[in-house]
C-alpha cells in the first residue's frame, strides 16, 4: 500500500469543545475560534477529494488564527495539516519545515500526543525518501512521546510495513498484530483496515495465500464501511495480486476491473495506470501457461 494512512488529524473544532469536566458547559467559542474551526473543516474536505492546494490555502489561514490568538494546540494541529498537504502535493522540504517547527520550537510546549504526531509524519516522510533506517526512529520517537495515545496502533502499523519493506515479514507480522489490537481497542476502523491489509500484505509475501485473500477481504469490508475509495482500490489490486500468483488469471483479472472501475471513478490516475499494468502481467502470465 502507498501510505499507512492518509494523515488525518482531528479539527481544532474538537479541542476547542471538549467539556472540562463532568456536567462542565463547553467553553464559549470567540470568533477568531470560530473561523479557525470553520476554515479546518474546509481544508479536510478539500483533502478529502484530493484537492491539496486548496486544502493548503484554508489550512495556511487558520494556522495565521491560530498564531494571532496564541492557541497553541491548534498551532500544532494545524502545522501536522499542513505538513501531510505538503507530502501528499510531493514537497518533503515543506513538509519536514512543519514537523520540525513543533519539534525544535523551545518557547512554546507542545503536547506529547503533538509532538508523537509530528515523529510521525517524519517517519512517514523518510519512507517516502526510501530512507528506512531513519524512518524506524522516528516511528520509535513517535512511540515515546505517545505512551499509550489513541495513536499508537497506527505507528505499530507504519514500523510492520517498514519491517515488510525490508522483507523481514515475522516483525512485521509481529508490529502489525500489536497495532491491529490497539486499533480496535480504540475502534479506529481505518486503522484497523490497514493493519488488515499489511497483514494481508506479509502473508501474500510468505505465500500463504488463503490467509491473505481472507485478510484483504477484511479489509475491505471494513474500507467500504467507511468509504475508503482509494484503500478499496489497494484491497481489490491486493486480491487480485494474490490470484494471479496463484495461476488464477481469470479471477484476479475480475477484481482487478472492479479496482479499475473505482480508480475511474475517483479520477485517480496513477491508480487507473498502476491496475492497467497489473491486469496486462497477469493477462501475459495466464498466456504462457
């Protein structure tokens, strides 16, 4: 799979209402909060359909509100944003400059749970580099700032595919298993749907192929529950992958055309190439049998 997760972070909205105790009114939000508030829910919808820049422009605009009222969380919260539009519009220097702003600034403390979420951006950034190594300690930073955060699963997710990167499949299996519990410990259904999917991806490697059809089925059950167009297309490729190495030509070209016609339908073209390609290996190798 391309990513663990396309990072998304809760809106300064839901830490600007938490309730700060029980029977507590929620804080009275000022307009400046508002705005900030209303801009983030623009921004994640524009990531949402792939709209990066113009999720970056709303993103830069509540991170100015944020400054001018000195509301540090949403700083930090907004910085992470910024930081994962960065990467998914291809500029690392940008994207590590946000990360790095809450891991260096010493005038303001951030949160633990901030500073575990900027690691691991890192992480995910030195993944994108090919720079394994470098990744896996972030993905540990990321960990011992967590210490025990709605998060972690998710970072045991991201150190199972380094481990898989790395054809070391019995710790990835290992990380990934850690991960999948903690996420839906948390009932993080996206999480869990990519721990699935590594899952899947590990056995796939190791040729247990029943086990990993059964896991990318899983996956994607939970993926269409929650509307992952772009993880249902991995799902599907993942399935047809796994049939074709099998010498099930015929069925895995069956998936294959389903993830092709999700591809189509998000207008995701390096999706809509990479299926294509699949479905002419797999059509060549039924060929030659």
């Amino acid at each position: 799979m391309n990513s663990i997760k396309t990072v998304s972070y809760l809106l300064v909205i839901l830490c600007l209402l938490l309730v700060s105790g029980c029977g507590s009114m929620p804080p009275v939000l000022s307009d400046a909060q508002m705005s900030a508030a209303e801009l983030n829910q623009k921004a994640e919808a524009a990531f949402k359909r792939g709209n990066y820049k113009t999720a970056l422009s709303f993103y830069d605009e509540a991170l100015k509100i944020s400054r001018s009222i000195e509301s540090i969380d949403s700083i930090a919260i907004n910085l992470i944003n910024k930081a994962a539009v960065y990467r998914k519009l291809g500029d690392k220097i940008n994207a590590h400059k946000c990360a790095d702003e809450i891991l260096n600034i010493s005038y303001f403390s951030f949160s633990q749970i901030r500073l575990s979420e900027a690691s691991y951006v890192k992480a995910l950034l030195y993944v994108d580099e090919g720079k394994y190594s470098t990744a896996s300690e972030w993905t540990d930073k990321a960990l011992a700032f967590c210490k025990g955060c709605n998060t972690e699963g998710r970072i045991y997710n991201l150190k199972g595919k380094i481990a898989l990167i790395n054809r070391d499949c019995t710790s990835a299996i290992s990380f990934v298993n850690k991960g999948l519990a903690l996420n839906k410990n948390h009932e993080d259904t996206d999480e869990t749907a990519n721990s699935l999917r590594l899952l899947a991806d590990a056995k796939a490697v190791g040729g247990e192929y029943s086990e990993a059809i059964r896991l990318y089925e899983e996956a994607l059950a939970a993926d269409k529950s929650s509307g992952q167009g772009r993880k249902i297309i991995m799902d599907l490729m993942g399935i047809g992958g796994v049939l074709c190495r099998q010498g099930k030509s015929e069925d895995a070209v069956k998936y294959l055309k389903r993830a092709l016609s999700v591809s189509e339908a998000i207008d995701d073209k390096q999706s809509i190439k990479d299926v294509n390609t699949m479905i002419e290996k797999c059509s060549q190798t039924s060929g030659k049998r």
